[in-house]
C-alpha cells in the first residue's frame, strides 16, 4: 500500500471554470492530488479562442490524457449534465483505460 494521496484529474468544459476551481479546492484540502486543465480559453476572454491554434488545442487535448495517466480516477465536473464533445472522448479514454469516473452531476 503505498503512503502518496490519491491523484485526481478532473475534466470537464472549460466553460465551467469556477466550477473546476472549487472542485480543485475541495478535493486539495482532503488531501487530494489534482491535475485539471490548465488553460481556459473560454472563462479568460471571447478572443482567447482566436489566440489558440488548432495545433495547441490538439496539443493541450494530448496532454489532458497524459493527465488522465497519472490519476487514479477521474472526476467529471458537469454541471446540469453538460458533457460536450471533448469531455466525452476524456471520458471513453478513462473507461478504456480502466480509471474509475464519478460525476459532479447526474449524467
């Protein structure tokens, strides 16, 4: 058994950024690991989309799965049930790669 705190990768829209951040939080002071996003294109402006190319938006997608390596489970943060398109390929990586996946909301 090994003494290191549970690690949890979160996922979820970037739109839900506020909602990520308090995710974060709790899970940090109950001892938790996380890896989350760490660009929010959407929250930060609505030109912030135009800055990211295509390239780093592959990129960043590639790294969040890495992300999902590391974790020992993953933690969906959707408010109202939202699941976008990105989210869902997480998600389907996640379940085939054996991590267990809970959700903030019903979905």
């Amino acid at each position: 058994m090994s003494d290191r705190p549970e690690i949890v990768c979160i996922c979820g829209s970037t739109r839900f950024v506020d909602e990520m951040s308090a995710a974060n939080r709790d899970l940090t002071f109950a001892g938790v690991i996380v890896v989350a996003p760490g660009v929010f294109p959407r929250a930060e402006n609505h030109e912030a989309d135009e800055l990211i190319t295509n390239e780093q938006k592959t990129a960043l997608s590639a790294l969040h799965l890495r992300k999902i390596d590391l974790a020992d489970r993953v933690l969906v943060v959707n408010p109202g049930g939202y699941v976008g398109e990105s989210t869902s390929r997480e998600i389907a990586y996640a379940h085939a790669t054996g991590k267990p996946i809970s959700f903030t909301d019903p979905f």
